[in-house]
C-alpha cells in the first residue's frame, strides 16, 4: 500500500510538472523544485517513473478498476432487488463510493492519454451502476408509497397510515417479510394541523444513501426526477380520492350550477387537506431523502407539488374569472376565504427559490377572487337597474326584488368581516365615519329605493301607491334592524328610514281618507235648520257610497307587517270614528229630520270600527 501510494505522487509530480512546463527546460525546473522540497522527488525516481509511467501508474489504477468493474457487474445483473439484503446494498454503495475515490483521485491526470482511457471505462462503470441505482431507488419509493395510500374504503378524509417504528430493527428493512406496523384508520379530520410520515423511516434513511450518492456522482438530475414522477404520482392520487376532478377552466365554466357548488365544497376540503397535511408531509420528506442537498430538495418539491398545486389554483381562478351571477356570491366567498386562510400555509410551504412562482400565482388569484366578489355586488347593481316597472304587485305588497336584495344583503353580511377585508382591497376611498363596505351597502340600499319610487308609479290609485311604498319600506327597515346589516347602515340610517315609512303612511291616510273626513265637517253658516238638514243628509249619503266603495277596495290591499297593519287601523278609526259619531249625533238631533234619522245613517260608530277592521286582508304571500 506504501508503495502503491507513493507511485501514485511521483505520478501527480509528473503531471503537474508536464501540465505546467510550457517547455522541456520548465518542465525541469519544476521537477527540480519538488526534488529540493521532499527527496521522495529525487530526479532519478522521477526519471525512472516518467520512464516507465505508462506501465506501472496505469497498471495500478487498471488493477483497481478490474476490482470495481467484477463487483458492479455482479449487482448490475442481479435479479433481486439489492435492497432486499442490508449486507448487498451496503456492497453496492461501498462499491460506488471506491469508484468515485478513485475518479476522484485520477481525474487531475486525464490528459494523460493511459490514464484518460480508464477514466473513461470508470464513467461508464459509474453510469451503470447509477442506472442500477436509480432503478433500486424507484422501486424502494414505489413498495414505499404502496405502503402509505389513502385508504379508499374509509371516511372521507381519512388516512391509512403505515410506517414502521423509528426503533425497528435493522432487519425490518428487508422487504420479503411484508411485517409493516398496521396502523388503524383514523376518524374525518377536523384538525388538519398534523404532518404524516409518507414513507417508512428506515425507507427514507436508505433513499437518502442512493441520493447521496446519485447527487455526488453528478446524477442529481435523474435522481430528482425519479423521486419526483414516483411521489407525484402518490400526491395525485390522494387528490383525487379526495373527490377532487381534474378540470380545465373551460369545462368549470360550462358545469350546471348545483354541480358546481358540489364540486367548490370538494375542492376546499381538497385543498386543505393539501396544503395544511400532504405538501408539508411531502417537504419533510425530500428534506430527510436530500438532506444535506438542499437545492435538490427544493427542486424535488416543487416538481412533485406543483401540478396538485396548479390543480387547485386553476379551479379558484375558474371561479374568480367566471360568471359574476349574484346567487354566486356565497360560493365565491367560500373560495375566497379558503385561500385566504391558506396563505400562512402557501408562504411557508412554498417559501423556497423554485416555488415562487407558485407562492405567487396563490396571492394573484386570491386577489382576484376579490376582484371577482366586488364584481359580484356591480352585477347586483345593475339587476337592480334592470329590474322593470311592469305589472303592479296585487294589492300594494312586497314586491319581490325587495325580498331579493333584503335577503340578499343580510345573508352576505353574515361574511361582514370578509367583505370588509375584500372592499378595503379595492382602490375606493372610504369617507370619514364609514368603511367602504358601508358605502357599497348604502348605494344599494339607494338603488333598491329608487327602483320601488318608479314602480310605485304604476299604481294608478295614489293610495295603493303609498300602501306599497310603506310595505317595501317597513320590510327594507326590519330586514336592517334584524341582522350585521344594520350595524353597517347604523342606527341613523334606521331612523331616517322610519321616519320615511310613517310619512307614507301619513300620505296613504291623507289621499284616500282625508276625503272622507271634509265630508263629515259641518258649515255652521247653513241658513236654518232645514238647510242644514238638507246639507248633512247630502254628505251622509256621499260618505255612505264613499266609504262602502273605500272598505271594498282597501280591504282587499296589503299590509304584511302585522304591526303597521294595527297601527294603520287604530290611525283610522282615531281620524274617523270621533269625527262619524259626532256628525251623526248632530244629524239626529236636528228636528223632524232627526226624528227620521236611520233612514239615511247606514252605519252605526261599531260598524265603522268593523269595517276599519276588515282592511288590508288581501293575501300576504311571499313575507320571508
């Protein structure tokens, strides 16, 4: 061996000297220099080596080499996995790493012609054995993942977890015994705050060995390749028993709306159970298979996640740039907050150089998905707009866009703090008391109300024109004052609109029922007792006609509100019942007319209170 390493520095010697010397008469120097700093160098043993260093150096390395070859070719043409027998796979990596050594140690002196031509017969012997590797490699990941699937019978969300103990014997390696730990099924997550071991430790301990050795060969490429396709396949696979579909966004677009909504509820669970569980349980893992090799780890998880990942951000931006109907709102909310929610886990996860792009994509498409919410709302707007003044709703009622909208709003402000978060993003500018949330929801609220003034025009009876008017604006109030939308508007907003809803009522009584009250006013100035006579009887008959024809017709009118309906009929008979019975009163007490006085009054004050009563009985459908 001393011998052996000593012919192998006069070697070096040689080389550098050859290498250096531009000229025969440098070339001496140089050997002269060595022979002055170690006399090992001594002119005449260098002499002697470059005599004969086509011989004794070259047969050296080609002794080595011959050794090496026997050994590789034996694995190389195994028919059993190496790793099946601890002791053949800790040969084969023996083996390998003797040959990088001695490649190592040769490559300085490749241009020597000799030694350049066995240089050449190791990289080949390296190349087989890295193919032999890098089959061994594939088929460890393939047994390993076998081992660690989604189990497709369980609950959904549920994992089959199979690993082996991280103090198992080192015989647990051997693949033939097929005594993996079997691990029971877990129960529906609820708590995706957990990272799995996807493979056996022992697994992984020995992939990190052949990577180790791939990476060092210069088979970094391959290496990251084959534990790519392997664990991305394994990811796949998990994604789709997670009732995920691949879906390109056209074929978002064009699924019916149910099925659609069915399909965003899998791709949340999908896409938490993603990024909070199988991507930092697949990051663990390259970081234990390429440890010490970080680029190839960073590298090998962004190839094994990024097509799961670009999986589930396509279908958020399919949602985000699809239709801005607004019965989508409530999905497009649901996907928004997911992402949202997930982003601690896209900045950690992805954190590395090569997952940017995907870190990014993530941050573009949430974005844009509260682009497309406050896209929502325009939508709303402009159906608000578009909604036409056609056929009056019977009877003065709830028309029904008032239901729409009022249900609309309040089921959205129960996503008050996320709606928040998405206007507070646009580039509006809030005033001085109110976020930019309130100002959207105020011009809705305008818009609402300027629509119902235009359809209220389609009532040809001023009365029924107020009736309607003071039922959508009493339900536009108490849908307000009954959930997060009135802590939006506030209570002044609540105020003014109660102010407005009793000054239609004012309106309603004023234009129908004020009418009534003249005729039930007496002129004092009437010349003599039959001349007033004359005159009351003249304005009983018209009450008489006017008020059976009013009762007739407000009776079959709506007021929904069972409370304004009460304060409308206790307003009326205040205004009317007092005036009525002092008229008739009068009227009986004047002479012979007096005396006749049933003749003419139709209705007794109990009968006007009763016919009071029986207003505003019309049907009340569609309250809610």
């Amino acid at each position: 061996m001393a011998e052996n390493g000593e012919e192998k520095l006069l070697a070096v010697a040689r080389h550098i000297a050859k290498t250096l010397g531009h000229n025969e008469s440098m070339a001496d120097d140089i050997l002269q220099i060595f022979s002055n700093f170690d006399g090992r160098f001594s002119r005449e043993k260098l002499a002697e080596g470059q005599a004969g260093e086509d011989g004794s150096g070259v047969a050296t390395l080609e002794r080595a080499l011959n050794s090496i070859d026997g050994q590789i070719s034996r694995f190389v043409a195994a028919d059993q996995p190496i790793w099946a027998d601890p002791a053949d796979s800790a040969a084969f990596l023996d083996t390998i790493d003797e040959l990088v050594a001695i490649i190592r140690e040769w490559s300085p002196m490749a241009s020597e012609k000799p030694i350049g031509v066995c240089l050449a017969r190791a990289d080949d012997m390296m190349q087989q054995a890295m193919f032999r590797i890098e089959e061994e490699f594939r088929s460890l990941m393939e047994r390993g993942a076998e081992s660690f699937g989604l189990n497709p019978q369980g609950d959904a969300g549920a994992m089959n977890h199979r690993f082996d103990s991280e103090e198992e014997d080192d015989d647990d390696r051997d693949f033939n015994n097929g005594d993996d730990i079997q691990i029971p099924v877990a129960q529906p997550l609820t708590d995706y705050d957990l990272i799995i071991d996807a493979l056996p430790s022992a697994t992984i301990n020995d992939l990190h060995e052949m990577a180790k050795r791939m990476l060092g060969a210069g088979f970094g490429k391959a290496c990251s390749h084959v534990y790519s396709s392997c664990r991305r396949e394994f990811l796949e696979e998990s994604m789709s028993r997670l009732g995920l579909q691949k879906l390109s966004i056209e074929e978002v677009h064009k699924m019916p709306w149910q099925e659609l909504e069915d399909e965003i509820d899998r791709w949340i669970k999908a896409a938490n159970v993603a990024l909070r569980i199988l991507f930092p349980s697949e990051r663990r893992l390259c970081d234990r298979v390429f440890f010490g090799f970080s680029s190839a780890a960073d590298l090998s998880f962004m190839e094994v996640c990024r097509g799961s990942t670009i999986q589930l951000l396509n279908f958020a931006d399919a949602i985000a740039i699809g239709s801005r109907s607004p019965e989508r709102l409530f999905k497009v909310l649901d996907v928004f907050e997911t992402m949202r929610d997930l982003m601690p886990e896209f900045e950690s996860v992805f954190s590395d150089q090569f997952c940017s792009v995907l870190r990014n994509e993530a941050v573009t498409i949430w974005k844009r998905l509260g682009e497309a919410i406050r896209g929502i709302f325009m939508e709303l707007e402009n159906l608000i707009r578009r909604d036409p003044a056609k056929a009056a709703v019977p009877g003065g009622g709830l028309h029904p866009i008032t239901r729409y909208v009022m249900n609309y709003l309040r089921a959205a402000c129960r996503s008050r703090q996320t709606l928040e978060q998405v206007f507070e993003e646009s580039n509006g500018v809030p005033s001085k008391d109110s976020t930019l949330l309130t100002v959207q929801m105020s011009w809705i609220m305008e818009l609402l109300e300027s629509n119902l003034e235009v359809k209220s025009k389609v009532y040809k009876d001023p009365a029924l024109c107020y009736v309607f008017l003071m039922n959508n604006g009493r339900y536009i109030v108490q849908k307000v004052k009954d959930g997060d939308l009135g802590l939006l508007l506030g209570d002044d907003w609540i105020r003014k609109h109660n102010v407005k809803v009793r000054q239609y009522h004012m309106n309603y009584q004023r234009s129908s029922w004020n009418k009534m009250l003249g005729l039930l006013k007496v002129d004092n100035t009437a010349e003599g007792m039959s001349g007033l006579g004359k005159t009351m009887k003249e304005k009983l008959k018209q009450f008489n006609t006017q008020f059976d024809e009013i009762c007739k017709v407000h009776s079959t009118w709506v007021v929904f509100d069972e409370q304004l309906r009460e304060e409308l009929k206790i307003s009326l008979a205040r205004l009317l019942v007092p005036a009525y019975g002092s008229f008739i009163g009068r009227f009986q007490n004047l002479g012979d007319i007096g005396k006749n006085a049933d003749r003419y009054i139709r209705y007794g004050v109990e009968d006007i209170e009763a016919r009071i009563n029986e207003l505003f009985k019309g049907t009340t459908t569609g309250r809610k």
